[in-house]
C-alpha cells in the first residue's frame, strides 16, 4: 500500500513547503501555511517511458488567415468595451474587487441584459436566492428571465451544467465559495479554488458558454488564491473604487481577446450601477479654478482619453520628519518628483508637509501625470492658481527634462471637447507640427525649470502686491 503523502501549500499564494512553518518566505503572510494531502505517482516501469502512447501533434507556421473571435454584446457598452467588444463563447472571465463594491450587482445588471436574447443562469454560493431575488427588484430587473440557484457543491454544479445544452453564460459568486468533497481541505483554500476552477474551465470550454468567476481580492488589493488562477482564464478584470464615493472603475489587467488597461467607469445609484458616458466632465465638475494646488492632467485610460484634475497641498511641518500623503498616485514617484524640483529647479519643499490627491477616486499609474503633479506641487508652493483653461501632461526625469509620451492628439482632443483652450506638454519637434487641434494653445516645455518659471513672475507681482 503506498504511503500517503502531504504538503504544506500557504493559503494566500500558494508557495509549497515540504514542512510547516509560521510564515511564507514567498509572500511574508503570517499563519497562513496548511497541510494537503496528495495522491502518490505511479512510478514508471522498467525500459519503458513515463509518457509513452502519445500520438504526433500538428505542427504550422505564423503565416495564415485567422478569423477574429465571434462576440456576443451584453448591453452594457462600457463592459463590453472592457471585454474587447463584447463576451467571446467558451472564454473565461474573472472579476475581482473589495467586498461591497458592485461586482455582484454589475453581473446581475450584466446577466439580465443578456437574458433577453439567451440563456443565463447564475449560480450564487454566497446568497441565498431571496437575496438574489430582492437585489433584482431593488434594480427593476425582476421580470429578467434569467435562471437562478444557490449552490456550493462543485459535484452538484457540473452535474448541472452538463445538461444544460443551450447555456450563453453562466456566473458564479463566487470561486471562493465552491468546494469539491474529494479534496479534504475546506472551501477557499489553494487546493479547493484551484480544482473548482479547473474543472469549471473544462467544463466551459468543452460546452461553449462563457464563464465569469467572481473573486475575492486580499487587504493588499490582489486576487485572494492561487497566482495560478490569473494564469487559468482568459480576462481577468478588477473593479475598484472607494466605498464612500459613488464611482467605481473596472479595468481590464489581462485579455486574451482584446485590450488590456481598458477602462469602464460606472457610477452607483439608487437603481444600481449607471454607466458614464462622459467620465472627464463629471471627474471635473466640482473643480475650482482660481485655487492653487490644482492642475488638470490629460491622461489616457486604455483607448479612452480622460481628464482628471491633481490637487497637492502644502502646509509648514511642524516636527522635524515632514509628511507625504499620497492618493491614487504612486508615492515613490512622488519623492522622485520632489527630488527633481529642489536638486534640478531650486524649488525648498523639504520643510513641508505635502499632501497629494487624484480627485474622483482614480488610481493614475502611468508617467504622463508628471507634468500635472508638479504643477499643482509649484502652484501650491507659490500660492499661484494655475490656468483654468489649461491641461498638463508630460513625463519627467531625474535631470528635469520632460518627455513625450504616447497618443498625444487623443489627449488634446478630449480638452478641446471639454472646453480647455491651452496645453503645457513636452516638445513635439516636427511630429508635433502635424497634430493640429482648433482653438488649442500648445505651450511646450523643454525642462521643468520651465514650468517652475511661469510661476515666478506672478508669485513676485502678489508679492508686491501685498
């Protein structure tokens, strides 16, 4: 008889160990190491290879036509736009976001659009189906024929999708509520999800339907469970935003079917989650422009240009440690800005403290947000608003100068449809001769000293001033 044999596989990353210990050397998470059992290999026989009987694969070149995906629009313009265009058959989808952000509400919204022209069923195994059922006529959508249940077991699941012949879509909420009871360990862990998952793919990709797993993500903001899942489906998105705002952003991190770094923005109300058309505007309806600290950045969010307005505070640090407050930008980024500012442009922020926010809830990741972080950081150090009618975009280096970055037409195009009349963007050369957008001023900048400069003049005239 063939003895049994256990590892030990930590619960957040799923790092294995051949004995137990209090903390993953992989993730630093601390109790979060557990045994599993595992089935013994057969040892191979004498002269006779491991994995013999196979049968020759085919093999062809790059060269060919390929016929692009068949897509299936839910109706909700902007997850399709996330999607790539819409649900691809047989494709995988996973979504994860904070407790409480909207996942289950924008699938059910998502499921009873699709509902209307086939078959959707909705397998919940975190509520029960009178909860699914007063979530639907808080929406208006109670009159959706959508199929429903409640079920955890993995068994049970596939049993039932197996008969299922007809079946577009199918949703689980979530992953990390299903088990298989021929796995010893409890739902949730690195055994259960990756199993579950597994045999959910199989089972999509053998029957033609479109899965979407739904998934917890972890106090750091990933997806809780095995890295390896990420690696199983073919999306994975993220919905984020803060609970207490009322906008939440989904973004697309990988998409075997389209684009990544693709955006949604979606807006939370009495009657469930409102798509919104036009993300620049509302980002800067409250904004004011005669206060300093305030600059507008031209970013782009995917495919999709948007306007957000970085707002930056200064204030005298009363200890001998100044403070740094970051939201929704990187903070490293902004001790290199810093950095930049008082080596390069003679510009003293050390004995400040310094408070930096990314108005509307977004998390702005890419380096053309430079140029608008530093001049709000000017703006407020001089106490001198910044144009009203004026966009910021540009990347920054350690020597202070400032740096193209891609798909700046889109970016001037955006400003000029919500009114801006001017732009303070690295120099173009000769390329930026042919982006001609009517009614904008391009100021371009070749240093930030530059940008640091225009300041200086008015901080002298309210000086005299006062």
């Amino acid at each position: 008889m063939a003895r049994e044999r256990s590892r030990f596989v930590c619960q957040s990353c799923g790092a294995a160990f051949p004995r137990w210990a209090g903390r993953c050397d992989a993730c630093g998470g601390w109790n979060t190491i557990a045994e599993e059992s595992t089935e013994p290999r057969a040892p191979a026989g004498k002269g006779v290879p491991a994995l013999a009987g196979g049968r020759r694969i085919a093999l062809t070149g790059l060269k060919g036509t390929t016929v692009g995906p068949p897509r299936r629009n839910i109706g909700i313009s902007d997850l399709d736009r996330v999607l790539g265009g819409g649900l691809v058959p047989a494709s995988v989808v996973l979504v994860g976001g904070d407790p409480g952000i909207g996942k289950s509400t924008l699938l059910l919204q998502a499921g009873s659009r699709l509902s209307q022209a086939a078959r959707v069923l909705y397998i919940s195994g975190e509520e029960a189906i009178e909860q699914v059922r007063l979530r639907a006529a808080r929406l208006g959508l109670a009159d959706a024929p959508m199929a429903l249940a409640a079920a955890t077991s993995l068994r049970d699941i596939v049993a039932t999708l197996e008969d299922e012949r007809d079946a577009s879509l199918v949703v689980i909420d979530s992953i990390q509520t299903m088990w298989l009871d021929s796995l010893e360990s409890a739902p949730g862990t690195v055994a259960q999800v990756r199993a579950c998952s597994a045999e959910l793919i199989r089972l999509a990709k053998s029957r033609g339907f479109a899965l979407v797993l739904v998934g917890h993500v972890t106090k750091e903001g990933t997806l809780a469970g095995p890295r390896v899942l990420e690696h199983m489906v073919d999306t994975v998105l993220y919905f984020e935003g803060d609970r207490g705002h009322q906008f939440r952003i989904l973004r697309a991190v990988k998409n075997r079917f389209g684009a990544t770094d693709e955006i949604g923005v979606f807006e939370m109300t009495s009657e469930g989650l409102a798509e919104v058309l036009n993300p620049s505007a509302l980002f800067l309806a409250e904004r004011r422009g005669n206060v300093s600290g305030s600059a507008v950045f031209a970013g782009i969010e995917g495919t999709r240009p948007i306007l957000m307005e970085v707002q930056a505070l200064l204030s005298p640090s009363p200890g001998g440690g100044p403070r740094r407050a970051v939201v929704g930008w990187d903070s490293a980024r902004l001790s290199m800005l810093l950095a930049v500012l008082e080596a390069r442009c003679g510009l003293s922020l050390s004995a400040s403290d310094i408070y930096l926010n990314i108005a509307g809830g977004l998390r702005v990741s890419e380096p053309a947000a430079d140029l608008a972080v530093a001049a709000a950081l000017v703006s407020a150090a001089c106490d001198v608003p910044t144009d009203a009618a004026s966009v910021y975009f540009g990347e920054v280096g350690l020597s202070g100068e400032i740096r193209q970055v891609g798909q700046a037409e889109a970016r001037l195009k955006e400003a000029a449809k919500l009114g801006f009349r001017s732009a303070y963007l690295p120099a173009m050369g000769e390329r930026g001769r042919k982006i001609l957008v009517e009614e904008m001023r391009l100021s371009e900048l070749g240093h930030l000293s530059d940008l640091v400069q225009k300041f200086m003049p008015e901080r002298a005239k309210r000086a005299q001033r006062g």
